[in-house]
C-alpha cells in the first residue's frame, strides 16, 4: 500500500516537494483516521439510538421537542 502523499511549498523559493509521509507521519496519520472514524460511528450510533427510543416511546421527532421544550 503507498502512503499518502505530502506537498511542501516553499514560498521563499516557490519551491514544491511531494513525498510519501515517513514513518512518524504515517503513524499520526493512522491514529487521527481512526479517531476520525470512531468519533464517526459514535455519532452514527447515538443517533440510532435516539431514534430506537422515539420507536419505543411511539413518538415522533417534532413530539419529542415539545416535551423536552
């Protein structure tokens, strides 16, 4: 699998350098995607949630707001 790739842009010198991320990189790489996807399927899974408990209760979304206010 190749690494994604960083674009560095030197605007002294309008130099432009694209390389794969190193090891460092790559690592911080793969733990922000798996924060991203986790924060993710936290939301997806607190909204299913929510929306099992309006099934339960038999009420729709717009009831559920005007009893909470």
């Amino acid at each position: 699998m190749s690494r994604p790739i960083i674009k560095i842009h030197n605007l002294e010198t309008d130099e432009v350098i694209e390389r794969e991320m190193n090891d460092d990189e790559f690592a911080i790489y793969e733990l922000d995607l798996a924060k991203s996807q986790a924060e993710i399927q936290a939301k997806i899974d607190a909204e299913n949630a929510r929306e099992a408990l309006l099934t339960r209760l038999g009420i729709t979304e717009e009831e559920a707001k005007l009893l909470l206010g």
